[in-house]
C-alpha cells in the first residue's frame, strides 16, 4: 500500500519535473528568440525609408503600420519590451528609418524624437525679399508670410520693429518638418537683436551714432561696400569720417536699393542724380533704414573703425580697393581704375 502511493507520488514528481523543465527549455528559446528579433535588423532597403510619426500616434499604431509595410516583424513584441521598460512615449516628426535599423535602435530613436532637420541658410548681404524667397523655397517649412507685403508680414511676426531690412542675422537654421517660416525669422531677429545688443556695448568712443539701429544701417552698407574682407575696417572708417565732418556717403549700394526692381545691373548719372530716402549722393547722413543684411564681421567694423585719415575709396577691379585722403588723389585713382576698366575687371577677389 504504501509503496503503491510511493509510485503515484513518484510519477507525480518525475512528470511536475519533466514539464517544468519544458516550459523553462521553452521560456529560454522565447528568450533567446526575442532578444535576436530585438537586435535583427528590420526588412528596411538599403536606401532606407522616410517615416513620419503625425501628432497623437500612439507607437501600438505605428507598430501595427510598420507590419502593415513590411518592415517590422512581430509589432506585439515591441510594444510589449517598450511598456515593460516604460519606453511607449514617442515624439512626433519626420523619422530617417536607415538601412540596418533594429527594433531596439528604432524604439531608441522614437523615443528619443532624432528626426529628419532641415536647414535653409540665410546670406550675408541679402535683403529682406531674398530672405523671404529662400523661406519659399522650403516645402517642409509651414509658410504663413507667403504672398503678403512687407506691412503685413511685420504684423504676423509681431517684432518691435517697424521696417523688417537688417534685422534677421545671416547663418543656417536647423528646424523640423512643419516649423512655420514666422518661426525661423523670429529666431533669426532674436540672434541679431542679441549681437547687436552685445556690440553695441562693447562700441569704440566717439561714433557718430544716436543709436544701434544707425550702426545696424552703418554695418548693412559696409556689408554691400566691401569687396575684400581684410578692408571692412577701412571702409567703414571712411563712412565715418565722412559722417562727422558732414559729407555725404555717396555710396553705390544704397541708390541701388532705393532703386528697387527699376535696378537692372547698372546705375547711370541719372540714376545719381533721382532723389530717393536711400540716395546717399542726394541725401545727407544716413538712408533711413540698413539696405541689407550684415554679417558679424560688418557689424564689427562698424563699430571699431579703421582710425585712418581716408575720406574716399575706389574699387581697383580685381576685389580690392585703392583708399585716398584727398579728393584730387580720388579722382586719378577713379581715372586709373574705373574710367579704364579692362576685361577682366570684378568686383569681388578671386
């Protein structure tokens, strides 16, 4: 009797034993199989996929989408490993899926929000239209100044400013897809406003300038002036010097810009000669707002000027200018250098 009971108990154990070895043989392969399926590289091509995530998407949704493409295997699996880890919080945007992803990567980088940045560069020297032209040109950008005037963008950018020319600083910006323009220029504003601020503490004595705005317009004309880099101080001098001592700027790039679209790549003595708020060879000081945007270098020059005696400079042809302190030394130098020009003449250095 009791060896009967020994055998049941005994076949009891060895069959409990037998199939808890099973399941741990079988919890082990479910292991080892999720851990290869986590770090296997999902079916991406080699050119790699662009994904976006919309607002709101829970990653249960994406998972399911991504299966729905063929890309991931197993979506249960990743939702699973991201609720156990508290991993289910994503970031919306635009996703660069590379060849050789995995799901641990991917649920690293939605996690992360590591979307696609776009970039749209802003020039030194540009004005206000081809700043505006360049945001036109970004069809991942939101664009809400499109097709408005000057008047109503300054409404919609809500900027203490009453003349948008000058005040948006030149460098390239990152954004992600569906950033609005308004928020780039604003950006852009916040950068020049801080700089010019920065400069304007840190300013030479004895500047002819009731205010920061004059030195931005000084730096903004400097900026069109200069055809060499190394003469920025210098020519800026010039201006100077001929602000204080009541002379006009006379200064090419500003008529140009009161020109408007009528510019058609040269300027005649008629064009000299009309009276416009940016003709410097008609007006006294400076135009009422800057022509352009200046670069660091420019707003530098403009407020740490050369300490020459010149009062004129003519371009020599080859990028370079030739600077005089007397209007009879200016007037050989335009006879030798503008009145003669040769084929190969330009503006700029090679």
């Amino acid at each position: 009797m009791s060896l009967s009971r020994f055998g049941v108990k005994g076949r009891f154990t060895t069959n409990f034993l037998v199939v808890v070895f099973a399941a741990g043989i079988g919890c082990a392969y479910l292991w080892f199989s999720f851990q290869s399926w986590l770090m296997s590289p999902l079916s991406i091509p080699q050119e790699g996929v662009h994904y976006e995530v919309e607002t709101g998407r829970s990653l249960s949704h994406l998972s399911q989408d991504l299966a729905a493409q063929k890309l991931l295997t197993n979506p249960r699996w990743l939702n699973w490993y991201a609720r156990f880890y508290n991993k289910e919080k994503i970031h919306p945007g635009e996703y660069a899926l590379d060849y050789g992803l995995t799901p641990f990567t991917l649920l690293e980088k939605l996690n992360k929000g590591d979307v696609i940045l776009h970039q749209v560069t802003f020039l030194e020297g540009w004005n206000f239209r081809q700043i505006i032209a360049a945001l036109d040109e970004q069809p991942e950008l939101t664009h809400l100044l499109s097709n408005k005037t000057d008047a109503q963008r300054l409404e919609i950018l809500n900027l203490p400013i009453s003349h948008p020319e000058g005040w948006f600083f030149p460098d390239t910006y990152r954004f992600t897809k569906g950033t609005s323009d308004v928020e780039i220029l604003t950006q852009s504003y916040a950068a020049m406003r801080k700089l010019l601020s920065e400069m304007w503490e840190a300013k030479a004595p004895n500047l002819p300038y009731a205010s920061d705005y004059e030195a931005l317009i000084m730096a903004s004309i400097v900026e069109k002036e200069t055809g060499s880099a190394s003469e920025r101080d210098q020519i800026a001098g010039v201006f100077i010097r001929r602000l204080q001592r009541g002379m006009k700027l006379q200064t090419d790039p500003t008529v140009i810009y009161g020109m408007g679209e009528l510019y058609a790549g040269k300027i005649g003595r008629n064009d000299l000669n009309r009276p416009t708020l940016y003709n410097t060879y008609a007006i006294q000081g400076l135009p009422p707002t800057p022509i352009a945007v200046p670069g660091r270098a420019s707003l530098h020059a403009a407020l740490h000027p050369d300490s020459g005696k010149s009062l004129y400079f003519v371009a020599k042809g080859d990028g370079t200018s030739v600077f005089s302190e007397t209007l009879v030394e200016h007037q050989r130098a335009v006879a030798r250098y503008q009145l003669q020009r040769g084929a190969d003449y330009r503006s700029t250095p090679k």
